[in-house]
C-alpha cells in the first residue's frame, strides 16, 4: 500500500485548521501509511498553536518521540509521532494519528508551501489539502485507488460550495445530509445577507456560464481533463516536470503544474465519485479580488509558457476587449455599434435568464450544518445577487488578465497572481 504525504499550506487559518486536521486523521486510509504535513506561512494568530495541540485536545495520548530540526527550505521542523494510549477515553474515534509535522513557509504563499512540502515529504504519493476544504472520511482512500487503477500522474474530484451557516431565527432545520466528517447536529437557522451572497458566488462558480467547461466545478463525467481541484500526485512526476513554478503561478500553481503533467506526456484524471467541498468567498468585493487575480496568474502563464491552459480562458479578455475596441471602430463604420450592442444585448439577456432559472429553482442550499431549505423570499433575494456574481467574475478575471500581460512585473513581483 502506498505511503501519502498529505501537504496542508496554511496562513491565519485558526478558523479551520482543526476541523482539517481532525477530518484528515479520521481517514479510512492507514493512518501508519500517511503523513500530514502542515506548511505554515508564517501565522500571526492561533494557527500554530492549535497544530501542535490539537490532537491532545480532551483525550490521552503521549508523545512518543520528538524531534526539531532544519531542513529544506522550512526553517524550523516541529515534528511528532503520537499515539493513543490503551487506557484512552471511549469517547474517542481516534485509533491512530498520522505523523502531524509543522514546518515554517517563511514566503508565506502557496506555491513555495507546496515546494517545501513535496521536499519534505516520505510518501510515495503527494496529496494537496487546503485547510477550508472539507471532505469525507474516505477521501484519501478513493484518490489513492483512482491514481493506481487509471495510470494517472495526478486525479482530482468535484469542487463543491458548502456555506458556513449564519445562527439565526427558528424557522429553518437542517437535514442531516452535510459531509460525513461534520458531526454537528441540526439547528435552527434563517439565512442572512452575507450568507445568501456566499450561496449566489457558491452556485455561479458551479455553472457553466460562469466557469465554462470546468469539469472538477460541474461535475459532469469522469475522465482525463486539463486541470482538477486540489490534486493527488505520483512524487516521481515532480523529477520529470519540477517544482510548482513560485514566480508564474503563485495563486494558479495548480493549472500551471496540470498543464506541465500534460505537456511531459503526463495525464491527469477527474473522477466525478471524489468530492472536495470548500467555503467560496462570502463577499463580492473578495470575489473581485480573487478573480482579478486568476486572470493575472493566467496572464502570467501566457507570457511565460506561450499559451493558456483552456481555451475557455480566451473568453473573459476577448469579451471585454471587444466592448471596448467596437465603440471606437463604431466611429468609422456603424455597424460595429450594432455589433457591440448585440453582443451587450446577449450577454445581458443570458445572466438574466440563467440567474432567473437558478435562483428559482434552488430549493436547498449544502451548509456546513447540513442541507437547508430556502424559502421563496430568500430564493427572491438571490436573484439580484447571482445576477451580480457572473459579471462580476468576468469582469474582474479580464481586467486582471489584461493588466498583467500590459503592465508586466518585474521579477519577484506577485501582484497578478
């Protein structure tokens, strides 16, 4: 059985490290064939704190063994090997835990976390984990078998939204139908305004209109794709293609390594069966940002690789292009007024319909408390609010692309992605 070093990269992640942590050592894979390995960029709130004590929380374990040294590019390692003791309470669900080790990312961002971990790491198979991301308890064990039975290099699942649920009034009740690492009961709850925002950005992100073809968001089938969520590594692909590139893609480290597996000869697999749910942005403002980003990474990757990734990836920059240049050519023929009106006209018309559609039809929202129902008001007040996020990711996606293949960095510089 293959060994998997699982890599964490985290910064102020205090919110969420521990649910990771506990979800990831209550795997149906070995816990003696994995490692975790949590690459710290350098937190300034609880974060370290709870990796290191995390695991003794209300039960008995002892430490038998420790050690701290330098290694790599982590300044200090932190690591333990913990085991329960026989006399352990009976309330735990914990038979065995995992090596747990804490290493410093004094860069802080996530390509050099992943570098640093791949250099650390003993596993025979190098798996990703984002501390937001929730999963169930036979995760590990269904992308070890996914990379073994189809001979990929790296395999993926479906990136789902789940929303952290607003306590509320007493109107609504969850269904106990949320991932099988949440042992939360249900509740009580009524959505508020930024939890029905976080839903209308959760569900745009899982459209096509708003992601294109992107397999690892709809969901579709399974099957060999250009990219996938997170990722589950064979170790020797990173001696045939190298490092995550820490210059190009510091924020889409993952497309730029998939596109360098395929470009080798390598082959990277989605298996729709694997699900990775994750907290999408709960606040417009940060989905500017975050997307303005994406499209300076792949901007970044255009100028230093030749081409993008998908050519999905064409859209966004060639839409806004064309509402800007056509106005200007309108001046010396009409017609490129009609073009460019046209073109607004449809746009216009499918978030319209596709929002309509979505936010009526959308009877339960997945949450981190469970499966909760929308009242028709609620669903109301999604439609302005999805109507808002699809222009919103394309826009900004475009206008980041744009600024970084015009206004180039300088090296070192990660302000595109």
């Amino acid at each position: 059985m293959k060994k998997v070093s699982i890599i964490i990269p985290v910064k102020n992640e205090e919110n969420y490290i521990e649910r990771c942590l506990e979800q990831l050592v209550n795997q149906t894979y070995p816990t003696d064939k994995t490692e975790i390995l949590v690459i710290d960029g350098m937190s300034t709130d609880r974060t370290r704190e709870i990796v290191k004590k995390f695991v003794t929380k209300g039960r008995k374990l002892e430490v038998s063994g420790w050690r701290s040294e330098t290694r790599g590019q982590g300044r200090e390692v932190e690591s333990e090997r913990l085991e329960v003791k026989e006399n352990k309470p009976q309330t735990s669900n914990l038979k065995h835990l995992p090596v747990i080790r804490l290493i410093d990312n004094p860069k802080g961002h996530r390509a050099s976390a992943l570098n640093i971990g791949i250099k650390e790491a003993n596993g025979d198979v190098i798996m990703r984990i984002d501390a937001r991301t929730v999963i169930a308890e036979d995760y590990i064990e269904k992308c070890v078998k996914t990379l073994i039975e189809t001979g990929a290099d790296n395999v993926g699942g479906m990136q789902k939204p789940i929303i952290k649920l607003e306590v509320g009034g007493e109107r609504l009740e969850a269904k106990e139908t949320a991932p099988r690492t949440s042992n939360l009961r249900p509740q009580a709850f009524c959505l508020k305004t930024q939890t029905l925002t976080q839903t209308a950005i959760g569900m745009a992100l899982s459209h096509p209109f708003g992601v294109g073809n992107a397999e690892f968001r709809l969901g579709r089938k399974s099957g060999f794709v250009d990219t996938v969520y997170l990722g589950c590594f064979r170790k020797e692909i990173f001696d045939k293609v190298g490092l995550f590139d820490e210059e190009a893609a510091v924020i889409s480290e993952d497309a730029d390594m998939n596109y360098r597996i395929r470009k080798a000869g390598g082959k990277v697999y989605f298996n729709k069966d694997i699900v990775a749910y994750y907290y999408p942005r709960d606040s417009f403002k940060d989905l500017w940002k975050l997307y303005y980003r994406y499209g300076g990474a792949k901007a970044g990757n255009l100028l230093k690789r030749g081409s993008l990734t998908a050519w999905r990836q064409f859209i966004p920059p060639s839409f806004l292009l064309s509402l800007v240049v056509l106005p200007i050519l309108a001046i010396t023929n009409s017609l490129f007024f009609y073009l460019w009106f046209m073109i607004c006209s449809v746009y216009l018309g499918v978030d319209l319909v596709v929002s309509a559609a979505m936010a009526l039809k959308s009877r339960t929202v997945s949450t981190d408390k469970g499966e909760v129902s929308l009242s028709l008001k609620e669903r109301l007040f999604l439609f302005p609010k999805l109507l808002s996020a699809f222009p919103i990711m394309h826009f900004s996606w475009a206008m980041g692309f744009w600024r970084r293949l015009l206004q180039r960095p300088k090296p070192g510089e990660y302000w595109g992605g």
